[in-house]
C-alpha cells in the first residue's frame, strides 16, 4: 500500500510565488527519488475553530496564508530511503536544489507540521 507525507505551514502572503518556484525546484527531486506524486495547496476557506484548526496548528500570524502539501509514495520503503538519501550531507552538498541559498524557504521553517501517514482508505 501506498505511503504519505503531509505537511502544513504557514506562509506569507507576500511570498505565494516565491512558495511556487521554490515548490517547482524542490518537488521534482523527490519525483527523482520515487515520490508517485505531490500536490501543493494554498489556503482558500479555512476557517477558525473554536478549539483549534489549521492556522493556529502552525501559529499563522496576521498576513500569511496556510499551505497543507502532501507527497505520495509507492510504499513506505522507498519514502524512508528517499528521506534518508536527502539527509545525507554529500547529496545534500552536491544537490543545488537543496541549497538554502540558491533554492531559500520562502517560510519558517520551525511552524511546519509534517509527518509520515499509512492509508487506510483509498477511493477513485
């Protein structure tokens, strides 16, 4: 069965399209790792709750914009050796797409929530 990562991060606004060509860099390295696909998502009715809800999980402040993202993997093997492949400092030292000053996070990075989910439920 299939494996996913998901993340939720708050952006500045200012920022959407500094978000999208980081996206455009950075995604298709975990394509080139396995990833079967990725999917980037800018807020666009994300309401308050009364208990908790998206943009106090990442602690948005005034002018920035939730972003839930999620990468799909063939299975959990390959997203663990993908992940393990990134963290290591030689192909982090000779990936550009991974280099803070050529490809910066247009976000902070601290606020992102993200982990690794097994699906239990697949339809279409």
């Amino acid at each position: 069965m299939s494996y996913v990562d998901g993340f939720v991060i708050a952006v500045p606004a200012a920022n959407k399209q500094r978000f999208i060509d980081h996206a455009r860099t950075a995604d298709p390295l975990f394509v080139e790792l396995g990833a079967t696909r990725i999917v980037e998502c800018w807020e666009d009715d994300v309401p308050a709750g009364q208990v908790t809800d998206f943009r106090r999980a990442v602690a948005a402040e005034e002018g920035e914009s939730v972003v839930l993202s999620w990468i799909e993997w063939p299975d959990k093997e390959t997203r663990d050796a993908a992940m393990a492949k990134m963290m290591d400092e030689q192909f982090i030292k000779n990936e550009p797409r991974m280099d803070p000053a050529r490809n910066p996070m247009p976000f902070d990075g601290k606020r992102m929530i993200f982990g690794g989910f097994q699906p239990l439920v697949e339809l279409g």
